[in-house]
C-alpha cells in the first residue's frame, strides 16, 4: 500500500523484466553499484516510530488527486483555492485524471487565471505591479538580451516573447484609456458639469 513502511508488490519479477527489457536490472549485482557499501535496509535506524505516518488535519477543502484513495499523509498548505482560479483547479482534481490532459490544462488555466487574479489585486494595494521591471524588460535592454540569445535552441519562438509577456498589459493599458476616455465624454455632457 502506498504510504506506509512495506514496498508494494512488483508487478513483474526481475526474471520476466530482464527477458524483456535488454539491460534491465544491471544494477542488481552488488558490485555494479557504486553506492553498495553505503546502502542498508534498516528501518529502525530511520528514527520513525510509525508504520503508516501520522495524518496532518486538513481543515477545508484540500486538491486530491482522484487516483489516490485519501489525501496523503503531508500536504501543502501555503496556497489555498481561492477566487476563480481555485474553482478551475478544484474542477481539474474532481473530474479528471492525473492521466488526462484536461487535468494538465485545467491546471494551467488556473494557474495563468490565478496570475491575472493577483495583478488586479496588486492594483488594490499601495505598491501595485511594475510591468516594466517585473517583466525584465530593463535587463533585456541593459543587459544585451538580444546579443545573448544568439546560438540559442530556441529562437524560433523568440519573437512571440515580448506579445506573450508585455501584451496583456498593452491591451490592458489600452482598455484602461478607452474606460477613461468614455468616462471623460460621460462627465462633459451631463447638465449642469
């Protein structure tokens, strides 16, 4: 069973794996491996005190993958669903598998939702996001960013860097000045401005 002391069952014995798979379980000699002298199974000597671990207390709802029966034992709690991006991401874990690619982009999607979620909340705050520093558009310019991607693997796609980062506060900035702008006119043709 995962999580506990004892290893899960192979599915497979080595005999039927090294018949199959050319080279399979070269390292099964003790001499061919370079750690050997250093390895043991003690589990006594681990200093854990458990067979299965103590559970942490999940106070909420917590992602869990539908493969797994329970939550595991240990869990991160430093980012908790939140707004928008938490109802993709919970959509991501309670429909599909870890094996699907529903599950990848629901995620993705959270993510990049949850990155538009914390720019608006920046704007909220007294020291809002700096598209221009945090971008690292200075260092582009200061610190010959176009002079080090020469002999790059990846230079084909290069050109969609600056519209993939710097777009979406273009168009914001743009969308921005278009509200002021029908706010303005608003505010010039009401009786008695």
């Amino acid at each position: 069973m995962t999580y506990t002391a004892q290893k899960p069952p192979l599915a497979r014995s080595s005999e039927e794996l090294r018949a199959e798979i050319p080279g399979w379980g070269v390292d099964l000699d003790p001499a061919n491996r370079p750690a050997f002298p250093q390895e043991r199974f003690d589990p006594g000597a681990t200093g854990a005190h458990w067979d299965f671990p103590e559970r942490q207390s999940s106070n909420g709802y917590r992602e869990r993958s539908i493969e797994h029966e329970f939550l595991t034992p240990v869990f991160g709690t430093s980012v908790p669903l939140r707004g928008v991006s938490g109802a993709i991401r919970r959509l991501a874990y309670e429909r599909f598998s870890e094996a699907r690619a529903a599950h990848w982009l629901l995620l993705l999607a959270g993510d990049r939702v949850d990155a538009a979620e914390s720019h608006l909340r920046s704007f909220a705050t007294t020291r809002p996001d700096n598209p221009f520093t945090e971008t690292g558009l200075r260092s582009e310019i200061s610190h010959h960013g176009i002079a080090s991607r020469r002999g790059r693997i990846d230079v084909r796609h290069q050109w969609m860097d600056p519209i993939l980062v710097g777009g979406p506060w273009v168009l914001a900035g743009v969308a921005v000045v278009k509200i002021a702008r029908r706010l303005a006119r608003r505010g010039a043709h009401t009786p008695g401005a």
